[in-house]
C-alpha cells in the first residue's frame, strides 16, 4: 500500500497502477531500480538477478488483488468476502465523513463485531483494475501532420472519449485512458467499480499515527495505521478470487518483496526548466494557498467543538 500522505485527492488523473521491488538484506531494506506496470514487467531482469519468474498469472493475480480508492490512495483485497485493508490516512477522508457529535471515529476508532455493525461510507467508490490494453496507435492515428496545438488537444480527447465510450459500452466497465511517459504511451485501464463499501475497522488516531512523520520516514514505525473496508455486492459480501492472504511468519532477511499501489509516478521525464518553475513559480503558490487554507480551517474549528470535529482531518493534513 501507498503510504504517500501527499497523494492528490482531486483534481489530478489517477496515474498507474504500479508495482515497486525491494530486497531486504543485512537488515538494510535495499530498493532495486524501478516502477513498472502490471503488462510490462522486467521479467527477465527478475529472472537473472531474483530467480523469480514474474509469470503473466501471477502479475494478473496481483493486479485483481489491488484495490484503488476514489478519495485517492491504494489498498488490498485480503479476503474471499471482500476485506479490503489500507492505510488509516487514506480512509481518514470518509472516518470523517461518517463521524458524528457521538461518535468521532477518526479519534476513537471502530470496530464492527458482525456484518450489521459495519457502516455505510458515502460516495465511496473502490476500483478494481481488470484488464489493459494498448491504444497508443489508435490515439496517434487522430493527430494528422500540421496540425496546430490545439487542434491536436481537441484531436486527442474526442479519440479518447470515444475509446472511453466504446469500452463502457462493451464491457460495463469503468474504462479510463491512461496518458504513460508524458504521453509516449496510451493505455486502456479497466476497472470493475464497488460504490457499497462499509467500514469495518478503524484504530484510533493516536494508534494509527504514533511516531508521527519522522518515524514514518525515518524509522520502522510501531503503529497500526491501518483502515479495513468491506465491499458489498447486491446488499451482501463481495465474492473475491483474488486477494492477498495473511503471513503468519511475516517478512524475512532476504526475502523479495513486491509492492503495488497507484497512483505512481517518479518526475524522471522533468526538464530543467520544468524543475526550476516548480521551485520557483508552482511551490511557492501552493506554499502560499496552503497558509491560507490554513488560517480559514482554524477559525472555523474555534466557532465550536462540532466545527472543530469537521474540519480536524483536512486540517491536520492540509496543513502540516
């Protein structure tokens, strides 16, 4: 799971869906080279270096057993009745949304003893990738020699709508297209889509977030940050194939692990140019809303302990 706090919750393409490989060893967790798609493994690298054989079914198995928030932010499938865990500041937006006067489950945490227990989470949407499939050469064949830059934006995003269209319509799926490589490549996501999502637990806040940032990128952190959903189909438990099972033994010195998540994206692809305006022009504003954002959310909490309930998760992390 992503633990990335800054994910973009609005307003910004849901990249890729990504899997990240590092190898543990003499007690130093080592990150080897890369980010890559489910269809476009390095699977001999993993092969010559690992010995592990990145089979198209296991890759296929691991991208089912990835789940996507909506909200932002990325979680898995861990049971064949549709758990599904992530981290406790990727649900934090909805613990918020479902608190109330009574009951605050961003601090104090929940926990549901049985099915009728766990809690509806409004205009939650948890996306299931399904299948890719390639249209580059269906984008690039609408963007005719000479056209100008306009012409070529409004080129690609009507090929894109149709793309996007036809796909819903055959499948009834959600079918997103996904701009790769600063737009070296374009590719068809399918995503199966669970809009009744119930909340099973939830730690509260001090549990999921002790040790604070330093911890969380400094050290191995001893918290429980932490969320479990469950996703409903036709008024009852999702049934899952795919999903990643508890380890009883955990990880070992050596042993080779996988992490997938989305969205991802590394800026490699950045110019000089493109660095130096972020320094310079884009940071400096967000730096500037951000300060803003932040006085208008503390005399909002100080109008009432009510207030300050509502607005104490986009405050905290908004503005730290």
């Amino acid at each position: 799971m992503n633990k990335n706090k800054n994910l973009p919750k609005k307003g910004a393409q849901m990249k890729i869906l990504v899997v990240l490989l590092i190898l543990a060893s003499f007690n130093v967790v080592k990150a080897d080279e890369g980010m890559w798609t489910f269809n476009n493994l390095p699977t001999k690298y993993l092969k010559t270096h690992y010995n592990f054989d990145g089979t198209p079914k296991w890759a296929d198995h691991i991208m089912k057993s990835s789940v996507r928030f909506n909200s932002g932010g990325s979680a898995s499938f861990i049971s064949s009745t549709g758990l599904v865990i992530t981290n406790h500041h990727v649900g934090a937006d909805m613990l918020a949304k479902i608190s109330t006067p009574e009951h605050n489950y961003y601090e104090e945490g929940f926990y549901a003893k049985d099915l009728s227990q766990e809690v509806k989470s409004p205009d939650l949407e948890l996306n299931q990738l399904i299948s890719i499939e390639d249209v580059t050469a269906r984008v690039n064949a609408a963007l005719k020699p000479g056209m100008d830059s306009g012409k070529v934006f409004e080129a690609r995003r009507a090929v894109i709508a149709d793309i996007k269209n036809e796909s819903f319509k055959k499948t009834g799926l959600r079918s997103d297209v996904i701009t790769l490589y600063n737009g070296g490549q374009y590719q068809l996501y399918r995503f199966k889509k669970y809009t009744d999502v119930r909340l099973v637990f939830a730690p509260e806040f001090k549990a999921a977030f002790f040790g604070g940032d330093p911890d969380n990128f400094e050290y191995p952190r001893y918290d429980l940050d932490i969320c479990i959903f469950r996703v409903y189909e036709n008024g009852k438990p999702a049934k899952v194939d795919d999903f990643l099972g508890w380890s009883l033994s955990g990880v070992k010195e050596d042993d080779l692990v996988f992490v997938s998540g989305n969205p991802g994206n590394t800026s490699r692809m950045f110019t000089i140019d493109a660095l130096k305006f972020a320094r310079d022009v884009r940071l400096p504003l967000v730096m500037e809303r951000l300060y803003r954002t932040e006085i208008a959310l503390e005399q909002y909490m100080e109008r009432s302990d009510e207030s300050a309930r509502r607005a104490q998760e986009d405050f905290f992390w908004r503005t730290k």
